[in-house]
C-alpha cells in the first residue's frame, strides 16, 4: 500500500497548478449530504476525496511569510495527513533546524529554496520536490529575493516508523 502512496500524492500534487485549501462547506438538504460534501480539516474526521482551492484558503501572515493550511486528518490508509502551504520571504527561515519523526514530502511551486536535512544543504527551484526522511533534523530557508512558495505534505502511517 505504501508502493501506491508515493505515486498518488505526486500525482495530486503535481497536478496543482497552484497551492489549495480547504473550501467552504457546501449547504445542503439533508446532514448526510452535507457531511459528504464537507472536506474534513482537523483529526477528528476521516478525509474524503474533495478539491481544495486556492481562493478558498485562509491565509495568515507569519513573520517570515504567509501559511496556509489545507488540512490535517486521519484517512482511510493513514493515521493522519498533513498538508499546508508556506510562502516564506527573501532570506527567511521555515523556523529553527527541527526533528521531524514523520516523512514530508515537499514541492516548490515558485521561487529557490534551501532545503538542509541533518546539516546537508541543497537548493531546490520551482518545481523541485524535496523528500525529508523520518528522523531527520530539517530547515527551509529561502535565499532569494522574491517570495518562495512550497507545499508540504506529512504523512503518518498506522504504526511506528521502522528503523
């Protein structure tokens, strides 16, 4: 099952022409409609399938950028799925080196960024994707000077990575 995820989640994410978030429920007739026509956003709903878009995201400015959340739920397959979207300014950081125990899978939609993992820098240009294994201590810094804009997605899987 693990084999599929990979593919799956680029080809979502490739298909992103631009970066999305969760949309505004749909109302509707009945609480089972609206319930399936409504994407889940925290961990207490199982995601479904569902288009999130652009100019449906809450954007709020960081003092290194602007973030937007897409969402954070458990799925079928998955304990939890994480995915949001960062735009950092020119010459700022994610945040301090931090250890990640899940994986992250990262697409630089536009802009340069520096993706360091266990003091290991390499530079990644739009359209890049940046894999972080678990267990490794991780940094995004954008070295540019223009805004840099970047997906990330975390995984969780139903057991305890494997060392």
């Amino acid at each position: 099952m693990k084999t599929l995820l990979y593919p799956v989640l680029f080809g979502l994410l490739a298909g992103m022409s631009s970066a999305q978030t969760p949309a505004t429920p749909a109302s509707s007739s009945t609480p089972a409609a609206a319930a399936a026509s409504t994407p889940a956003k925290t961990s207490a709903t199982k995601l479904v399938s569902h288009v999130y878009e652009w100019d449906k995201l809450v954007a709020v400015t960081k003092p290194n950028g602007v973030r937007r959340d897409v969402f954070d739920a458990p799925t079928t397959t998955l304990d939890k799925l994480h995915c949001h979207i960062t735009t950092l300014n020119p010459g700022e950081r994610s945040g301090q080196p931090t250890l990640h125990l899940q994986e992250e899978v990262i697409i630089v939609k536009e802009g340069t960024i520096e993706a360091t993992h266990d003091g290991v820098a390499d530079m990644a240009s739009a359209g890049s994707v940046i894999y972080f294994a678990a267990n490794a201590t991780t940094c995004l810094r954008n070295p540019g000077t223009t805004p840099a804009t970047y997906i990330v997605i975390n995984y969780y899987p139903p057991v305890p990575a494997k060392s």
